[in-house]
C-alpha cells in the first residue's frame, strides 16, 4: 500500500526533524529532503503538502538556500515556517527585511494573537504562547495573502493564502513551547492537505514483510543482535518475513548487565530463527587485560567484535544480504545521501568487508526511534525490550573506570542490578531516561561493624533527556538513592561508599568514558 506523502523540505533548520517526527505523530508519513532536491524528484514523490522548514540564514543573503519557485506552481499546499515562510513571502513577492533590535526581531516565547477563521488556527484558542526564533520579518506580504497571527512586535506573525493552500508562519510551531504547535501542524495536513491519516505501523508492517519477502526470495540472512531496540525489532521483523533464512548472532562479550545475555537468548530462542550466542567472555577480557584508556578499550572492543562476527560469517557461509537497524535519525543527520555503508560499519562496531552480501537491508531506516518500538509492539516483542533504556556497545568496559577484571565487572553487574530494582520499585524507571552505575577507580576508607574497610566507590548516575544529545541529572529522591545506597554498601562486597552524579551533559556527557 502507498502511504500519502508529505515533504519537510530541509533548508538547514535545527529542527527539521522534529517537524517530521510531529508529521508523522499526526498520522501522515513524511520524508525529509534537502532544499536542493531536484523539482522533478520532488513532483514524483507525489506529496499532498510540502512543509519549509527554518534555516540559518537571511532570504538575502549571497548564499541563502533557495529552491526552485515552480514548486509553488504544482497545486501543492505549503507551510513555510520562519525562514520557510520568509522563503515564500520573498519568492511570491513579499517583502521581507532584517528587524530593527527593538522593534520586530523575536525570540524565545511570545504572547501571539490568532485569526482563527484560517484553517491553520481553526478549533484552537484566539491567544496563545509561540515560539519565536528570527533576525528577519515580512515587512510586506504577497499578493493574495492576508494576515493571520501577530504580536505585539510584529503584525507579520503568520500569513496565509486560503485558496492555494499557502500558510506561512514566522514561530516554530513543532517545539513543545509553542501552544497548540502539533494541533496548527495537524491543521495543516488534515484540513488543508486532505490527509486521511492513513500512516500507521500495522500498515508499515505488512508492507515491510511483504518487500523483505519479494526482496530475500530464498536467500539466507545474517544480523548482528546486541539485544538493544533497533537490532531486536530488525530482528522481529525479518524473523516474521523469513524465518529460518535468517541468522542472528548474539556476541556476548562479558561486559553485560546482569542476567542480559541470557535475557536475549530467552527474548530470541523463542523466534522462528537460527540464533547463535557466542560466549566470548574469556577473550574479551584477555584483550582488555591492564588497558585503562577509554579510547582504547572501545577499539580494542571493536575489533574483537568483527573478529567473531568473522568466524561466525564463516561457519554459515554464503550470506546474501546483512541486516542493519539503521534508523531514520542516522539517515537524516548524515544528509540524506547513501549512507547505507557509511552505517553498517557504525552501528555494528564496523562489520567485515568480505562476508559475502548482496546488499544491506535497513527496514528501519525511514523509522524514528519512538516508531520503531511501536513497530516492536506490533511484532509483539515484550515490552521490556522495546522500552529498553540504551546501552552502550562496549558495555560495562566503559563503566569500569581504569583496568577492567572480571571481579570488577561482577561487582558492577551486582551493584547495578540493585540501582535498577530499586529505581523500577520506586516507579521511576520511565522517567528517567537512562540510569546506571559505574565503578571508579578510587578507593576510599570505611568502617563496617567494627572493622576498617578500604574498598570502592560506586557512582550512581541517572539522566532525563529526550535526544540523548543533552542531558540534565535525573533528581532521584533522596529516600530512593537512600535504599539503593544501604543495599548496595550491604549486599555488594568490595563496595563502601556511593556517590550520585549531578553533572548535565554538556558539559558531561551520558556515560563516563
Ligand atoms: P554519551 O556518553 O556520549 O552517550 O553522552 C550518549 C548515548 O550514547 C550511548 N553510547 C553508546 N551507544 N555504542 C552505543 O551503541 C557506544 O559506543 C556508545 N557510547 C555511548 C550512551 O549510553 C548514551 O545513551
């Protein structure tokens, strides 16, 4: 089945992908594409809407993206936003010019008044907050448009053209500051663009099936399973669409939480596949013996990972094509291009480039992270796989600060396990985004019973975010870090004291090395 199409076409704006994400949210697929897409590409693609997103610079500017303006010729409707708006009202001859300081140049949140006779704004409140980020305004509107939002700065807030489908707005109605932003953007797909909300992952499941079917025909498959939400779903998925033509290899390096390898055998075990864990431990660790360095570590742990992926490709032998769980975000971030191979090797910590494939295939890769666990909830993976919290692909290697053993690892595998428990008791396993616990180095003085000890220090770290690209610490109360610190100090040898990390990412970052 075809999915109706909009296009979010990309003109360098920052939030170019949570605009398609909000599409996307509102039942409506959508692609992203850069603003230099060929208007022919574009017109194939059939789109019922194009949406123009902000970007970094000035309609004036000697460099300023612009695309071809027949696009505003082919019966389409178009949202244009801040610089996409500036971008239509210039084209259709408008007039747009940089704000004096104090009078129309906006930022951060602002008090807005609504027509609500457009259909933009149509069923939504008259005031509301918006979200404001320009240097430029329209100082005149084009032909055909009228005004239908302004501050009190600017009577240029947004315009539209109610018989082309043209709206234009100067704020940022897909950020969560912006009141009522996703139901303006609902506004414009469903009635402006007569979308039938017609994108829904039951649908994209089926539809996935059947082309992997057509595509593998008899073929044998081979994917690299960490246990982590895309490459557990890829998994779900082909296994549903192929059965036994495919062949997860599960590399359990040692350095899992506790009870996770034997979790993903479980998880896998059941499916109609060939599964392979390989129990690596041993040779991990023997690689990893003495090395402290962070850098280090992960490479060694890299390497070592496409050494037994190697040996595993080898005892299968002739692998026609190699799955990756490439999702939408690693496509759009590496600039829409061909990045297939570019990816294989990320995502997988690098894969061989002998094993014998025909081609790769990424049945997530038009997918964003939050459809790829309803695509898992489709499939019917439990639920603790798809709402998995992330870990990294080294493991626990990089939360053991210094020299890794496999008694350090013991312990942190302990000492986290008990982190977690006590987080999911409390409730806050959902809220926090990612929680965890890392073995420094340091070792400091303590007394149990009567004795001295000289052991450990935990640190709990614990963070709220929704990118994973900033972060702020997760404020755990007190009585929570309070049980899991006494448990943890009584249950877990080698440890006496804890320590919560109250460091955002920047300056920060997630893990500790
Ligand atoms: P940082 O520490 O950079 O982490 O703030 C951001 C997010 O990425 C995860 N992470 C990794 N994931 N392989 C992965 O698959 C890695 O090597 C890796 N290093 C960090 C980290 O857990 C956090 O969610």
């Amino acid at each position: 089945m075809k999915h109706q199409m909009v296009i979010v076409l990309d003109f360098g704006g920052q939030y170019n992908q949570l605009i398609a994400r909000r599409v996307r949210e509102c039942g409506v697929y959508c692609e992203v594409k850069p603003y230099t897409t060929p208007l022919e590409e574009l017109k194939g693609m059939e789109p019922i809407g194009f949406i123009f997103t902000g970007g970094p610079g000035s309609v004036y500017a000697e460099d300023a993206p612009l695309c071809n303006p027949e696009i505003f010729n082919l019966g389409v409707p178009v949202l244009g936003i801040c610089y996409g708006c500036q971008f239509m009202a210039h084209t259709l001859g408008g007039r747009v010019t940089a704000a004096q300081a104090d009078t129309a140049r906006e930022y951060g949140k602002t008090k807005t008044f609504f027509d609500t006779d457009c259909r933009l704004f149509r069923g939504l409140p008259a005031e509301g907050v918006t979200w404001m980020s320009h240097g430029d305004y329209m100082a005149k509107v084009p032909e055909g448009f009228s005004l239908a939002a302004h501050t009190d700065a600017c009577p240029t807030a947004a315009i539209c053209d109610e018989a082309r489908g043209f709206y234009g707005v100067q704020y940022h109605p897909e950020v969560n500051h912006t009141e009522n932003g996703v139901q303006m953007i609902r506004n414009f797909l469903y009635e402006v663009c007569g979308a039938a909300g017609d994108w829904t992952m039951g649908d994209y499941c089926k539809t996935a099936i059947r082309e992997i079917r057509e595509k593998v025909g008899h073929g044998k498959v081979l994917l690299a399973l960490s246990g982590g939400v895309d490459s557990s779903v890829a998994a779900a998925l082909l296994a549903e669409a192929v059965g036994k033509q495919l062949t997860c290899v599960f590399v359990d390096h040692g350095l899992m939480r506790k009870d996770e390898g034997d979790e993903v055998e479980a998880a896998f075990s059941r499916w109609n596949i060939n599964f392979i864990r390989v129990n690596a431990e041993t040779r991990f660790l023997v690689k990893l013996a003495g090395v402290s360095e962070p850098e280090h570590k992960r490479k060694i742990i890299g390497e070592e990972f496409i050494r037994v992926f190697e040996e595993v490709g080898k005892e299968i032998g002739s692998v026609d094509y190699l799955v990756q769980g490439t999702i939408y975000p690693d496509v759009i971030e590496s600039g829409a291009g061909d990045a297939a191979v570019i990816k294989s090797h990320h995502n997988v910590g690098g894969l061989p480039d002998y094993v014998d494939f025909k081609e790769i295939i990424e049945p997530l890769r038009m997918l964003f992270k939050d459809e790829v666990r309803q695509l898992g909830r489709e499939l019917g993976l439990p639920e603790y796989l798809v709402r998995r919290q992330p870990f990294p692909g080294p493991g626990l290697a990089i939360r053991i600060i210094g020299d890794i053993t496999k008694e350090k690892a013991d312990t942190l595998r302990e000492a986290d396990a008990i982190f977690r428990e006590e987080i999911a008791n409390a409730g806050l396993d959902t809220e926090i985004s990612q929680y965890f616990a890392v073995l420094t180095n340091t070792r400091s003085v303590g007394v149990m019973g009567d004795g001295r000890t000289y052991d450990y220090t935990l640190a709990l770290r614990g963070v709220t975010t929704s990118d994973f690209m900033t972060a702020d610490w997760a404020r755990i109360p007190y009585d929570v870090l309070d049980r899991v610190s006494v448990r943890i100090v009584n249950e877990v040898a080698g440890i006496n004291r804890i320590v919560y990390d109250i460091t955002s990412k920047p300056p920060g970052t997630i893990e500790w090395e």
